[in-house]
C-alpha cells in the first residue's frame, strides 16, 4: 500500500477542528471522506497535530495509505475536485512505508494576526482579530520573547492530560503596516496554548499587566493567573517541519 503524505491548506472558519467528529464538519472527516469516495474504501488520515474550531492552516501537513496504485498527479487532482474550496491540497507526494506525519514532525510554525486600525477589509475579517485599541507594542515584544524557552507552559493552556513541558524555540511580535503578526515555533504545543499567551500579550499591550507577570505565570502554574484565550479566527498553522 503506497504511503503518502500531503499538505493541505483550509480556512477553519465553518469547522469544527482538524479531528474528525460525529455529524460535525472537520477537516479530517472531509478528506477522509473524499479518499474513500476515490478508493471505495475507508482511509485513515493521520494528521500532524490537530488544530481547533476556527483555526486556519497554510501548511498542515498529513499522511495515509490507500490500497491502490494511481498516479501521484491523478490523486491530486481527484481529491481537490472531491474537496470543498475552502480546503485545498496543495502538495501530495509518496514517502517511505514508515513516514508517519506526527511522530516524525520536528517542529511546527503557528502565526496570529492582529488588526490594529479601526476599518477592516472584508476579505481580511475571517483571519484576523480585529483590535483597535490604543496598546503598547514594545511591551508586547518584550513578552513575547519571554515565551522562547523550555518550561511548563501549565498555565497558558487547559491541558489536562499532556506532559506540560514544551520547548519553544521562537516567539517574536512584527508590525507590518496595520497588523500584528505574532510568530512561534516549537516541536508541540498543547491546547489552547498559543491563543492564551496571544491574550497574555494583548492584555500587557494594554498595559493591564506589566511583561514581568508572563514569568509570574509559569512559577505558579496556574491557568487562571493567565489572560482570556484569544479568538480562534486569528490563527493559522503555517508550516510543519520535517
């Protein structure tokens, strides 16, 4: 059975997440469903790492095996003709029998947008967090490096199950125009966790907690100490590295 793995992009917005759910929309349930349309039979997809409900993806990369020869380009035709337009294979390739898209990811890179000015495009309103307030952009910065490191990332989540410890190698704030592009890369990330430090930041940009209270968050290990999660909408998995 060839093994592949593809590269999907999606806008999250009419999803329930990446898992597949009973009578719910996923991304996962809609290739899965597109492949068995193409192969007659039920395919596992196996995703490398989950993204929520309202969550986008420039790069969210998967694997599967289908019991039947087809040509690579055949494939990819047939599942993006299969495939709703707002998610889209945009690579597909054969790999060894033992790639398997989770274990064998290194790192993965997530972006959240933040949109400043008080007019938006409609065109841009899906995928950011539209916030014209005023704010504190080098506070903002000087917590967001606060986050680059290995520790217990306990109270920026609600991981119940999880070992807690996660090594972030980047986490750096840009300005490009009106927008906030908050970047950060590390090899896993437990739930929620990015959009509570984005909240985090929002909240220090706001000047209603000082930078040095991200430090404060991680000795007590304590959800509640942290700032309300930040909407989903302005999140996108922008690549996984292998």
């Amino acid at each position: 059975m060839p093994n592949y793995k593809i590269v999907l992009s999606y806008d999250g917005t009419d999803y329930f997440g990446w898992q597949r759910q009973p009578d719910k929309p996923t991304i996962q349930g809609m290739v899965e469903d597109a492949l068995e349309r193409i192969v007659r039979k039920k395919t596992a997809l196996t995703g490398a790492g989950r993204t929520d409900a309202g969550v986008h993806a420039l790069g969210q990369a998967a694997s599967f095996r289908i019991d039947k020869e087809m040509p690579d380009a055949e494939l990819f035709k047939a599942l993006n003709a299969l495939l709703p337009d707002d998610i889209r294979v945009v690579s597909l390739e054969r790999v060894p029998a033992e790639f398997h898209a989770r274990r064998d990811a290194k790192g993965k890179i997530y972006q959240y947008r933040i949109w400043t000015s008080p007019g938006i495009s409609p065109f841009a309103v899906r995928y950011v967090l539209h916030w014209p307030y005023p704010f504190h952009v080098k506070r903002m910065r000087d917590a967001a490096a606060l986050f680059a490191r290995e520790g217990d990332f306990t109270g920026f989540s609600s991981n119940r199950v999880l070992t807690p410890v996660r090594s972030v190698v980047r986490s750096e704030l840009r300005r490009k125009g009106d927008e906030l592009i908050y970047t950060i890369e590390a090899r896993g990330f437990l739930r929620y966790m990015v959009r509570t430090i984005v909240g985090t930041m929002l909240e220090v940009g706001r000047g209603r907690v000082p930078p040095a209270a991200v430090d404060e968050i991680f000795r007590a290990k304590r959800r509640t100490l942290a700032s309300p999660t930040a909407p989903a909408k302005g999140l996108c998995l922008v690549k996984v590295i292998y």
